[in-house]
C-alpha cells in the first residue's frame, strides 16, 4: 500500500511538472513568435522606406499664382492657369513612370501671405523652401513666355549658368521640346544668372517657358488641353531621358 501511494505521489508530481513546463513553454513560444513578427514587420517599414529613398524626385513648380497672373494674352489668358494646367498633366505622366513628384502650388492661390510686405520674395522662398524639403533629384519651372513682337514664337528652357547639370537637363528638355511641339523652333537651351529659383536650388533646376503668349497662335494652341498634354508629353519624355542619361 505505501508503494503503491509512493507511484501515485510520483505521478502527481511528474504531471504537475509536465504541465508547468508547458506554462513555462507556451507563453515563452508565444513571446518568440511576437518577437519573430515584430521583426518582420520592422524589416518591411525598414525595406518600404529604403525603396521610397531611392526614388527619383521632381519638383514641379507651376510659375505665379494668386495675386501673381504672369504673363496675359492679347484676348485674355493668364500665364498662370496654363503653367499649373501643364504641371498636372506631367504630374501623372511621371508618377505612371513611379517617379516622385512633388508641386510647389496644386491651385491658384501664391505661397504668401498678406501680412507679407513683398509676396512676390515672400512667394520665391516658400518654393524654394518646398524644394529642398523635397530632396529633388531636379526641378522644372513651368512658365510662358511674352515679347513686343506677336510674331516671336517657340518653347525655349533656361538654366543657372554655373550648373552643369542644369545646363545638361535643360539641352535634353529643349530637343525634346522641338521634337515633340515644333520641329522648326530654332530657339536654343539658354543660360541665366538672375531668376531667383535658379540662384536659390541646390538641384539642377530649369525654367521651361512652354510658349508665347504674345503670339496669337502660339497662346491659341496653349489655350487647349490637346497641346497642354503635347507639351507635358514633351517634358516627361525628356526627363526620363535625362535620369537614363545620368544613370538616376
């Protein structure tokens, strides 16, 4: 009889000892598990982010705003419409290429405001303050240009004299301009040393002035969504070419 209580005592014991240790176990393997998926999930952010870094960036930036019309046809168009109008168009073409866009205005109101005692300096700093919060890989200025002859016409790109590399983006846009919009523009890619947003980016920046609004005809066609989208169609293209170029 005692044996058979010492068997039975033992076994107590033993069993106890089996499912304390699965206590101790289960929620060790569950700690491990919590551990393992929290890992995991941190390598995701960490690999999500790492992609996000490495994406190429543009700043596009829609000239005027607000107060600010830009430039004005003879029957009545504003510079400023038309520049945002072609900025969202080349937008979307350059995110279906999962390029990151960043705009510096997406409506008619001007980055100041009216306790501002200059808008128009108050207004060039936020974009350039947009632009380097940015990181841009490079930036385009999206402007129409204007002259006393309503017979000059044709797209012509701008850059900052001392960059190399805006002088190079801004060759590339300008064959893709006459390509792409008038095959008989004789306009060439011209240097500058006075636009503000030129002397203020650290990224090759240029100032696409699209067209003419002096020009009857010119600011017609400008005045269509059909050449907006050809004129965005131009600059896309020759900002792919340009990132393929320079291995971006």
């Amino acid at each position: 009889m005692n044996r058979k209580r010492l068997i039975t005592g033992m076994t107590v014991i033993l069993l106890l000892a089996v499912y304390t240790g699965m206590y101790i176990v289960l929620p060790a393997a569950r700690q491990t598990a919590g551990k393992n998926e929290t890992s995991e999930s941190r390598q995701e952010e960490n690999q999500t982010a790492q992609a996000d870094s490495t994406k190429r960036t543009v700043v596009l930036d829609s000239g005027h705003g607000g107060f600010d019309p830009g430039k004005e046809s003879s029957d009545g168009i504003l510079e400023k419409h038309i520049n945002l109008a072609i900025a969202e168009r080349l937008k979307e073409l350059l995110e279906k290429e999962g390029i990151r866009v960043v705009m510096t205005r997406t409506d008619d109101n001007g980055l100041y405001t009216e306790s501002d005692s200059n808008k128009k300096i108050a207004d060039m700093k936020k974009r350039c303050a947009i632009i380097d919060a940015a990181k841009a890989d490079i930036v385009v200025s999206i402007h129409q240009n204007s002259y006393q002859s309503p017979e000059v016409k044709g797209a012509q790109v701008f850059y900052y004299k001392h960059s190399a590399e805006g002088k190079k983006l801004a060759q590339i846009l300008q064959k893709s301009l006459k390509e792409n919009l008038d095959t008989e523009n004789k306009r060439q890619e011209k240097e500058d040393s006075t636009y503000y947003m030129l002397l203020h980016t650290g990224a090759p920046t240029v100032i696409a002035e699209c067209g003419f609004l002096s020009n009857p005809q010119e600011a017609a066609l400008l005045n269509t969504a059909e050449y907006r989208q050809k004129v965005a169609e131009a600059l896309c293209k020759g900002i792919l070419e340009y990132f393929t170029s320079t291995g971006k």
